[in-house]
C-alpha cells in the first residue's frame, strides 16, 4: 500500500473515532434531556461541557494534523455545541 493509501485509511479511522466520541456525547445530551422533570444537576453540566471542551481540542489536533477537513471539524463540532444550546433552553423552559 502507497503512502496515499495509508493517509485514506488513517483519515477514516480518526473521523469514524471522533464520530464514536461524538456520539458518546449525545448519548449524555440525550439523557439529560430526558431528566429534564428531574432538578437542575450542575455536575453533569460541568461533565458535557467538559466532554465537549475536550472533544473540540482533539478536533483541532486532527484538523491541525491533516487527518481532518476544517470544515468537517467544526461541523462535528458545532453539532455539539448546537445540540447543548438546545439543551440548555429546555431545562430553563422545564424551570420555567
């Protein structure tokens, strides 16, 4: 296999891994979502900022590193950050 191979597959590994990480963080979005009737919990905020924080800056290595498109990095991303927003306003709703 040529060096352009392995660059292909080494690229999809790292997307397929951040996705899987991704997806992890939307599992913890989707079960706060579903606690909503249940008190505010700034622990479990702190640990999805936190993961996302932390998911960005792994982003912008892969971004830095060539093994990710810019552009498909804050995609990923802003996902996130988008589906916390929505998160936040539903529990300030539920509050409400």
């Amino acid at each position: 296999m040529n060096v352009s191979g392995v660059t292909e597959l080494l690229q999809e590994k790292v997307l397929r891994l951040l996705k899987d990480d991704m997806d992890k963080i939307q599992k913890l979005i989707a079960v706060q979502k579903e606690n909503l009737t249940t008190r505010k919990c700034p622990v479990y905020e702190e640990v999805l900022d936190t993961q996302i924080y932390g998911f960005s800056r792994v982003v912008d290595f892969a971004v830095r590193a060539g093994l990710v498109e810019e552009n498909e990095g804050k995609s990923l991303v802003k996902q996130l950050e988008r589906n916390l927003a929505l998160l936040y306003e539903a529990m300030e709703r539920a509050e409400g």
